[in-house]
C-alpha cells in the first residue's frame, strides 16, 4: 500500500533520514520503533507532505506522492495524528473534528463516523462544545485520534499516541488502535518509544537509528531479539 | 452635550476606518505571524482607484449610485490583486526565512508603492467627489452628525457582521482559523493552507479598499501619503487591541478613534497623534499583549 524508496529529508542543512526503505500492506500495523531524535518524526511528516523529501520516491498504491502537497495527500486517505497532538486550541472539541472531515462532502457519512468516534470515546461527547486547549492531555490524544479518523482514512499514522499518557489511558489507546485496524481495516503506521506495547499490537516493525533503518521483521521476532531487547525493551 | 455627541460620533467613524484597515493586519499577523507594512499603502491605492473611477464616472455624468458602487466594487477589487500578489511576491518566497526578512521586505514593499504612487500620479493632494450626498432625512441634526459619519458607521457596522459570520461558520472561515492557530496541522488536516494565506490577504486588502474609499469621500482629498498614516493608526489599534485579535482590532481601532477625537475636541487638536500614541504606550505597559491579546511574545 505504501512504500518508501531511498528515501532521504531534512531541514536547512540537517539531513533527518537517508535511504529509508519500507512496505507497508493493506490492513497491516506496522511499528517504527527508535531512539529520540532518530528520524521518527521526520519519517511521518514527509509521508505526509509537509517537509518534501530531497531524494527517493515515496508510492501509494503504487502511485509516486513524494511531490505532492499535503492537502492532496490527505484526499488520498492518509491521514496523521502528530507528536504532541496538536489540537486546534481555540476551537471547540466538535470543530476540531469538524476539521478532520474538510475534505469530505459526504454529509450523512460524516455524521455516522461522528457518532462512532462518540461511541469511541464518550468523554468526547460531553466536552463537544468545550475549547480543545483546555482538555487534559488523555483528552486531547482521543480527539487527535478521533479527528484523523473523522477523515475516514485507509493509512492512519500515528505518531507517539502513548506520549505522556497513564498507563491505563495507554492501554486503551491501544486497544482502541487495534480496534480500528480490525473494524474498519485501516492500515496503521505507529511510531512509538513504547516500544513494548507497539510490537505487542504490530504486524510487523521497522528500527531506525540515525535516520537509517537498522532492523526490520516480524513483531513477535522483534520483541525475541536480544539487541532490540537492550536498547528498546529495557530487559 | 450637542458638542460631547458630534465628537462621539467623529471618534466613532475615525474608529471604524481604523478597524476596517486594522483587520488586514491582524488578520495576516494572525496566519503569518507577519507586521504586513505595505497594508496601508492597498488601502491609498484602494482610495487612489475609487478616485480615478469615479471622476472619471462624474465627468460622463453617470448617477451617483452607479459610481459608488462601480468605484466600490473597481477599488476593492484592484486593491485585492495588489495585496494578493504583494504576498506571492514579496513574502511567500521568505516564509522559511528568518523572522527579521519579510518584515524588512514588507517596509520595501511599503516604500515602493508610496513612490510608484508619487510618480504615476502627483505628491499634490486631488480632490476626491463627493460620493456621499447629505441626506435629508439627516437635516435636524446635521450640525452634530454628518450624513457621511452615518453612512461609514452603518457600511462597517455591516462590513463586520459579514465578516464575523464568515469566519466563524463558512468553510473557509473555519480553515483561516484552523490555519492561525496550528498551520502543521492544518496541512495535515488537508487544507491548501497556501490558497488560505492569500484568501486572508485578498480579504484584508478589500477591507482596507473600502475603508480608503469612505474615508477619502469624507475627508474630500487624498495623495499618496495618506496609506503611511492611516497604516501607523491602524497598526497601533491592532497592537492595542491584541495583534492577532480580530475582536481586539475593532475595539482597539474605536478607542483610538474615541481617544483622538475627544482629546483633539477637548483639549488640543496639535497633540492628537501624542494622545494616540501614549495611549498605545500606556496599554503595552500594564497589558503587553494587548486589550484581547494572548500572552503570546514569540512572533515579531
Ligand atoms: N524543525 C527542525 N529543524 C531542525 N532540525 C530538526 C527539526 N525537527 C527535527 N530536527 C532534527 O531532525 C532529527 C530527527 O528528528 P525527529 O523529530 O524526526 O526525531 P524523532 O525520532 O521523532 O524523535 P523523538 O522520539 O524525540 O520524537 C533530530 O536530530 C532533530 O534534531
Ligand atoms: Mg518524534
């Protein structure tokens, strides 16, 4: 569904990522697990079009995205919850999934996803006319979810949803991610430093270190390799 | 108290000229994070076009709804390409610049109309026709308020009611404030924020258009300096008022216009500018960020 050729970026005369290659199928959660600073980020918001990669093809079924703008990669179905969520501030917690369906012009279907992120996290409904800045910060991770999924998306990337959060409110988020790969088939990309529950819920998963992947494979092999297990599980 | 209403009712009408430009800048300041020096000069040349158009209607007799309305309509339009492309050309190509570049092509950009202006028109001030007639209606009490004063105050008063619901429920109104408040996450949302930026330039510039043309038809005169002051005013409201703000701008803009009017009718007429000024100074001394300002000291 996605695949990243060779693909290098960075900002003024940092180089972030080189040569990062990976796959991503169809109905797959794949993790991208590292260190701070390794690339993670970046990664993401050059999938998603807002830095532009300096070299490599980036390919949505198989068709080349690498230069398209931001908005037009979203009209193709994919979408991104960023680090820190970034919730629209001054605007309430329905506007700000009123924006994560502007592309869409389906209104009835739009009321049917907004009434499933509800059902998804009730506490939403409650605080629908209150400003998103003043939601605690597990509060703010639904709606950042929530939003993304208002766009009905086919590939969800998530950037470090578990971020700050209790462990409690992390193990719902993912389930909740796990809930959406298998209800609506949307294909995840989860960026996580957790990386423990990541490869718990992941298909497969992707090391990168210093803006390179080092290791790739399936998760439950992941979580039995020794180095992964020193650097990143802590065991 | 006839003395005390006139100057209610000038303070007042300075105060909504002053807002209609005011809202360009604060409108670009709040998407850009940019002082837009060149605003005051759309909102001349905005006076400047309603001028040619409308003498021009006047000379062939045209009636004088016509020609408030083409020159209207000719002025807001032509204002809106300038500040449009002043953006593609002049700013855009420096947004990841450091902060300090646009601002400095802003002020060239300011200083290069004003003399385009100068050049292909006269440093002399032209004598604007008289658009607004005295109503009859208004005859009573002319002596404190004057048909122009009632028709700029009822044009703004209207011109920011659009605007409100604009901005606060079509789409495009939503995506400007989506696009102030997290621009990254604006993009990621699917929004051409590119197309927004220039939406909020093309809206500014046809505010500032329509201020230029009421103001010069009150005031019975323009030339090409007249952007530059107005433009300082208007800034100072803004920064009163909260940059960023756009209730912040109007309630700035009729306070200094308030101010003005009763300090030049009360006490002075040669200190109106120190009067305006101080009180800027004062403001930003007990509330930095302005009347309705965020506490925000990152972006100039
Ligand atoms: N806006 C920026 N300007 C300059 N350098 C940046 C910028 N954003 C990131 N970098 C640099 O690019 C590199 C990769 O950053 P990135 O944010 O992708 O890391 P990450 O893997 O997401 O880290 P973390 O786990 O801390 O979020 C880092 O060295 C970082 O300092
Ligand atoms: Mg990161």
């Amino acid at each position: 569904m996605l695949k990243l050729e060779n693909v290098q970026a960075g900002y003024g005369n940092i180089i972030a990522i080189k040569d990062i290659n990976l796959e991503i199928n169809e109905g797959e959660i794949i993790t991208l697990i590292g260190a701070n600073g390794a690339g993670k980020s970046t990664t993401l918001m050059t999938i998603s079009g807002v830095i532009s990669a300096r070299a490599g093809r980036i390919l949505f079924k198989n068709e080349p995205i690498e230069k398209k703008p931001s908005d037009e990669i979203v009209k193709l179905g994919i979408c991104q919850v960023p680090e820190g969520r970034h919730i629209f501030p001054q605007l309430s917690v329905q506007e700000n999934l009123d924006m994560g369906a502007f592309l869409r012009k389906d209104k009835a279907n739009i009321k049917k996803d907004l009434q499933y992120v509800f059902d998804l996290f009730p506490i939403l409904a409650q605080r629908k006319n209150q400003e998103g800045g003043t939601l605690s910060g597990g509060e703010q991770q639904m709606l950042a979810m929530s939003r993304a999924l208002m766009a009905r998306p086919q590939l969800l990337l998530l950037d470090e949803p578990s971020m700050g959060l209790a462990p409690l409110v992390i193990k719902q988020i993912f389930e909740i991610i796990k809930q959406i790969n298998t209800e609506n088939n949307t294909t995840i990309f989860l960026v996580e430093q957790n990386a423990n529950q990541a490869l718990h819920i992941a298909d497969r998963g992707y090391v990168i270190e210093n803006g390179k992947i080092t290791l790739s494979g399936p998760a439950n092999e992941l979580l039995e390799n020794s180095d992964i297990q020193k650097a990143y599980l802590g065991i | 108290m006839d003395y005390f209403i006139e100057l209610l009712f000038s303070g007042l009408t300075r105060g909504s000229i002053y807002a209609l430009i005011a809202l360009g800048y604060t409108m670009v300041y709040g998407i850009i994070g940019l002082i837009n020096f060149a605003h005051g000069e759309i909102y001349m040349i905005g006076a400047f076009t309603a001028f040619i158009v409308a003498t021009v209607l006047s000379i062939y007799g045209f009636p004088l709804l016509a020609i408030v309305v083409v020159a209207g309509v000719a002025a807001t339009v032509w204002s809106s390409a300038y500040g449009y492309t002043i953006e593609k050309i002049a700013y855009k190509p420096l947004r990841h610049a450091p902060r300090l570049s646009p601002l400095i092509s802003a002020i060239g950009m300011s200083i290069f109309l004003q003399n385009y202006v100068l050049l292909a028109q006269t440093s002399d001030f032209l004598p604007f026709p008289e658009l607004i007639p005295e109503f009859a209606f208004m005859e009573p009490v002319a002596h404190i308020v004057g048909s122009s004063d009632l028709v700029i105050l009822v044009t703004t008063t209207i011109i920011m009611l659009i605007l409100t619901f604009v901005i606060k429920f079509t789409r495009i109104g939503k995506a400007m404030r989506a696009t102030a408040q997290d621009r990254t996450m604006a993009m990621l949302v699917g929004i051409n924020v590119n197309n927004i930026i220039s939406a909020t330039f093309i809206i500014g510039s046809a505010l500032a258009a329509i201020g230029g043309l009421l103001i010069a038809s009150h005031i019975g005169q323009i030339n090409f300096y007249i952007g530059f002051i107005a433009g300082i005013k208007a800034f100072t409201a803004a920064v009163l008022g909260g940059i960023g703000s756009i209730p912040g701008a109007v309630l700035g803009s009729l306070i200094l216009g308030l101010t003005e009017s009763f300090a030049t009718g009360y006490i002075s007429s040669d200190y109106e500018d120190v009067f305006a000024f101080s009180l800027l100074v004062l403001i930003l001394i007990f509330k930095p960020s302005g009347l309705l300002g965020k506490a925000e000291t990152q972006k100039v």
